[in-house]
C-alpha cells in the first residue's frame, strides 16, 4: 500500500470553498480531510449556519493546525537554512562580479598606461619630425 502524499492547505482556497452555497455543504472541511464534520455541514447547513459562521472567523488557525498536524509547514531551523542558502549564493554571486569589475579596473588601468605611452611616443616622434624638417 503506497502512501499517499498530502500538500500543505491554503487558507484563501479553504475560503473560497467557505463561500456559500459550498460552505453550508461543508466543502471546505473536507478540504481540511474532515470528512465526519463535512457530511455533517451538508445536513445541517453548516450546523444551522452557526458552526459556518464561527469557520469564517477562524478559518486560518484551521489551515494552520491541519498543516502543523501534517508537517507540512517547514520548521523555523527549515527556514532559516533555506534563508542562509539564498543569502550565501547571494554573497558568492556578489563577490563574482566584484572581482570582474576589479579585473576590468585593471584593464582599463592598463589601457590608459598604454594610451599615455603611445601618447609619449606621438609627442617624441612629432617633435623629431619638426626638427629633422628643413625651415620653409
């Protein structure tokens, strides 16, 4: 016999079938996989709407305890690791482009000593063209 797999409840899906005429029918509590409260809804208009009522009000604690009750909300320590696991790749991608910028800093270091030398020799060589060209 397989297990079957239970996905975690949504609070604005259980209130959308809170919603009348599917709330009185107790749809949302089968939602919930309360089946014995569902049929009982569906025959009484949900408890005479009373027990309806009182589910509009406190609809999100039911969410909460059926996932809590399933494991199916992820434990504080779950979080925070999946927290540190974003931030970490987060850094790392940083430092990545950190030190591309710093590599292309270099280069243009670079580029401006060698427009500066090629500067240099454009100055050298026209003043050795003005010298060696004979007066007018």
């Amino acid at each position: 016999m397989s297990k079957v797999s239970i996905s975690p409840r949504r609070t604005p899906i259980a209130y959308m079938l809170a919603i009348p005429p599917f709330g009185l029918f107790g749809f949302h509590k089968f939602y919930l996989r309360r089946p014995f409260l569902g049929v009982l809804y569906f025959f009484t208009a949900g408890l005479f709407v009373v027990g309806w009522l009182y589910d509009l009000f406190t609809m999100g604690e039911q969410v909460a305890t059926f996932n809590q009750k399933h494991n199916l909300e992820p434990s504080m320590e779950e979080v925070l690791e999946t927290e540190i696991d974003e931030l970490e790749e987060e850094v790392d991608a940083l430092h990545r482009q950190l030190d591309k910028r710093r590599k292309s800093d270099i280069d243009v270091n670079q580029l401006k000593k060698r427009i500066a030398d090629l500067e240099q020799q454009l100055r050298t060589n026209n003043e050795q063209a003005h010298k060696e060209r004979p007066p007018n």
